[in-house]
C-alpha cells in the first residue's frame, strides 16, 4: 500500500493517476473533498480507500494502519497569502512532523513537498542542499512553514532518510480548485478566451520589463515523475529541487497560451497589488543538478510544449487526468 496525502489537490491526484497508469491501485488517498472540484479530480482515480486527513492521523497516532510501502505527503495549506501563523504551523508544519516520525519508525519511505517558496528573495541562491538552510528568509508565511519542517527534519539528523521536494511554478491539470493559487497558465487561458487579453503585472524593478520577471515553470507531469523517481530509487534522500532549470518570464508563458489557442498576442500590464509588492520575487531558477547527479535522467517538456498540453489536452475539452 502506497500513502499519498493531498491526494484530491493537484500534485496529489496526478500522482495517484501516475501511479494507476504503473498498474498501482493499492493506494490510501488522504484529503476531503471539500469543493466539487477536488471531487472530480478524484473520480477516474483507482484506489483503496480514502480518509479524511484528521482520521488518517488518529489512524497514525494509534499505530493502527497495516505498515505502507512509502508516504507521499503532498498534503497542506499552499496559499502564500494565508496569514494565520498558528494554522500553517499546524498543518504544514506539525502534521507533516507527525508522519515523518511514523515513517522513520516503521522504516517506510517519506516523500514530502517542501517548497520553493523557502528559498524567499532567492538572494541567497536556489542550492537543494542542507548546509545553507539557516541562511534562507522565506517571504510569507507558508513558505516559513515549510522551512520550519527542513529545518528541524536536518536539526534531528533525519533530512537524508527523508525526502523533500522543493517544487517551483507547477501548472497542469487537476488544478482547477485551487483559485487565486492556480497557475497564470490557467488564469490566464480563460482572461483570453473571454477578453482576447493577457493581464499580467507590470516591474517595479528597472532591470526587468513589464512581464519580464523570471518564473521556472514545470509541467506537472514532469513533476511527478521526479517525485516518483523517488519512490523507485529509495538510496536518495535529503532534499531537491524540482522544476525545469531554466527560467522563463511571464510574456513569454503568456505567448504560449496565446500560440495554443491560435490568437493573436495581447498582453495587458497592470498595477501589482501593494499588498504583494515585497514579497513578490522576480526571478526563481532551479539549479537541477542534485537529482540529475541523484539519477534521474528523463527529458523535461518545454514551456511551450507543456502549455500546448496543458491547454489543448486539458483546457480546452474540460478533462482531468484520467478522464
């Protein structure tokens, strides 16, 4: 039996379809369906049973679920603009403790999103390795509580029998529930299709254009695979980044989903909030070489190809994975 948490979210369900494609059903899915979305993420999933998150740690607590063969924790609060303290601790930060100390118990292999979002400004770089961690200033709170969880997963000497994955700008499928979190590839595919525009957010910063701040875009299927690559290869651990390695701007993301839909470029810049304007980074780049080095070898898709999936595979048809 496999474990994977946030099982009805985006990550979470496409990797319990990744798993079904293996010919993988014994799979517990943790999560609850709390928007129609979530719910149709999950309905072509093959899996064992499902249980909501609070049963599924009471079940952990008392020691009474059968020994898996791994956890893959993709379970928790991803908004970077929550602002309960208290709450992200909780849910990012001590259940995520909970289960690591369940799996290092029982020997079963740990897999749990961390979060680019640790990485703050990026003034102190994008390295997937532990001896700079104490140096790295997360920009929000959520990103802050996935750094605690790094943190004291190094602190207890347990980083390297862990695996953590430091997920940059994913979009895809199955992220349809997410709201203002969703990606700007899906934001921005139905501003065009309703308005012939693309709106993003103008630079307060002189050496980067309007549109020209640097995102390192990953099409979810290529992060799942990394994570499953993971789940094959059970020598590696500590933590890794995944995204592409390289790093693109907006205009040139919002040009894909243009060129997907066959329409002409219409680009609008507008003023950023100012609520967001000092926690806004302007350029994030995965250096990709740990998990390279670690093993994994697969070709990444492009942006231009990812988006051309995204939006004539999924957007345009109304599917989720596995329909």
């Amino acid at each position: 039996m496999i474990i994977v948490t946030g099982s009805a979210g985006f990550i979470g369900s496409a990797i319990v379809h990744s798993l079904n494609v293996r010919g993988t059903d014994d799979i517990l899915l943790v999560d609850r369906l709390d928007h129609p979305e979530k719910e149709k993420n999950v309905a072509a999933l093959k899996y064992r049973e499902m249980q909501s998150p609070e049963a599924f740690l009471e079940n952990v607590r008392k020691r009474s679920l059968p020994k898996p063969e791994a956890i893959i924790h993709m379970g928790a609060c991803s908004s970077t603009t929550e602002t309960n303290e208290a709450f992200l601790r909780e849910n990012n930060f001590e259940y995520t403790r909970y289960l690591a100390e369940y799996a290092l118990e029982k020997g079963v292999r740990f897999i749990y999103a961390s979060s680019a979002a640790t990485y703050g400004d990026g003034s102190q770089g994008y390295a997937d390795d532990e001896q700079g961690l104490d140096a790295l200033q997360p920009l929000n709170l959520y990103g802050h509580s996935k750094h605690q969880f790094d943190v004291w997963a190094r602190r207890e000497g347990v980083l390297n029998r862990l695996v953590g994955l430091k997920y940059f700008n994913v979009y895809g499928p199955n992220e349809f529930h997410k709201g203002d979190m969703q990606s700007m590839v899906r934001k921005g595919y139905y501003q065009v299709k309703e308005t012939g525009k693309f709106k993003l957010f103008k630079s307060y910063r002189e050496e980067y254009a309007d549109g020209g701040q640097e995102r390192d875009f990953i099409y979810v299927a290529d992060a799942v695979d990394m994570t499953l690559f993971f789940l094959d290869n059970k020598d590696a651990g500590g933590l890794f980044n995944v995204g592409s390695g390289v790093a693109r701007n907006w205009n040139d993301m919002a040009r894909s989903v243009f060129s997907a839909l066959d329409m002409p470029v219409a680009i609008e810049y507008i003023e950023m909030p100012e609520s967001i304007r000092n926690q806004y980074q302007y350029h994030t780049q995965a250096p990709m070489e740990k998990i390279r080095n670690a093993g994994y070898s697969a070709r990444l898709m492009s942006l231009e190809d990812g988006v051309i999936d995204y939006v004539q595979s999924y957007l345009l048809p109304g599917r989720r994975l596995g329909d």
